[in-house]
C-alpha cells in the first residue's frame, strides 16, 4: 500500500479554465465539471502513482 506521505503528487496544470463560466449560484451535479481531476490507477492489488491532470473523459476497462 503507497504511505500518502512518502508519495509525489504529480501534477499537470490546465492551459485553459472553465470558471468564468460557472453559475456559481445554479451548480448542478453531474453538469458543472472542474477543470482538472485526480487519477490513481490500482493494479496488481496497489496503488500506482496518483496525478492531478487536466480534466478529460473516463475511460473504464
């Protein structure tokens, strides 16, 4: 199992942002997306190395 505190986060930074463009008074689940996500992959039973990218679709095997 990875120890949250010996592990480098790695992120990449978004070239454009979406906040401007957010009701901030009408957000609705499912409709308003941030501009990056978090991703860890699990396999073999652990945990890989987690990174904070640019939001895109999910892809599911």
């Amino acid at each position: 199992m990875i120890n949250p505190l010996n592990t480098k986060l790695d992120i990449q930074k978004s070239e454009t942002s979406k906040i401007e463009n957010v009701d901030f008074e009408n957000l609705a689940f499912g409709r308003t997306f941030t501009d990056h996500m978090f991703v860890c992959d699990f396999i073999d039973g652990k945990w890989q190395q987690p990174k904070i990218m640019p939001y895109q679709a999910m892809t599911f095997e």
